[in-house]
C-alpha cells in the first residue's frame, strides 16, 4: 500500500513538471516562432525593411475627401468613391491618415526621423502586436 501511495506521487510530481516545461520545450516545426528584424534594435516581435515591404497607408482623397486604402506600395491609389486615381509615386502627395499593421490590422503609430529630407514615413511600430516596419535603417 505504502508502495503505491510512494508510486503515485512519484508520476503526479513527474506529470506536474512535465506540464511546466513542455511551453519552454523548442518548438522542433518552428510554428510559434517570429524574430525581430535585428536591425531595428527594438523589442517587436515581427517586422520589415523596405518600401516594397511598407504596410498597408490610408490616404486622403483630394477630390472627395474619403478614405483611399493603398494595400501595396507600388499599386496605383484608387479612390472607391470618386474618380480619383494617383500613381503609386504621388504617394507622397498626398495626405497619409494612417498605416495598417498588416499581422493585426490595427492602427500603427509612424514617424519620420527626417522631415526635412524624405516626405514619407521612415517607421511605423504597431502597439498591439509589435510588429515594426523601416523605411531603410541605417
């Protein structure tokens, strides 16, 4: 009897520290696994360089002042609600209201480092998820 109660315990304290460090286990597929891009130098979990890769803008419509979503950086701006349609370079030009995290699809805080010299954003970091994009870091 002393045997079993002694045996018992034994595999509930085994299952017990099993179940506390299978989450520290690595991940052998890499499913649940995102790194930063070590150029940022931040804490976000997710990102990207490039204005190839700059997330999703909202922009202003000059014409009838509505919401013009740009999904790509290189794809023409189209307005849904007018006739408004701007090359992807007239980007700049044109009013940003603001970025969309493309992991989460919330608002993203941006910026620019140098106003004086580049009209678009350079960064753009989202809250929520941390995902971070860069213009281009230096």
């Amino acid at each position: 009897m002393a045997r079993n109660i002694a045996r018992t315990a034994v595999d509930t304290v085994r299952w017990v520290g099993h179940q506390l460090i299978e989450p520290l286990r690595a991940d052998d597929e890499l499913k649940n696994f995102t790194l930063s891009i070590p150029e940022t130098q931040t804490t976000t979990v997710d990102g990207d360089i490039g204005w190839a890769n700059r997330p999703p803008a909202v922009v202003n419509c000059p014409r009838c002042d509505s919401e013009i979503q740009q999904s790509r950086s290189i794809e023409t701006i189209d307005c849904p609600r007018c006739v408004g349609e701007f090359d992807a370079e007239e980007f700049a030009a044109l009013e940003l209201l603001y970025l969309q995290c493309p992991v989460c699809g919330t608002r993203m805080e941006h910026g620019n480092r140098h106003p004086n010299t580049i009209d678009v954003p350079e960064w753009a970091t989202c809250e929520r998820c941390r995902y971070h994009w860069e213009f281009e870091h230096f």
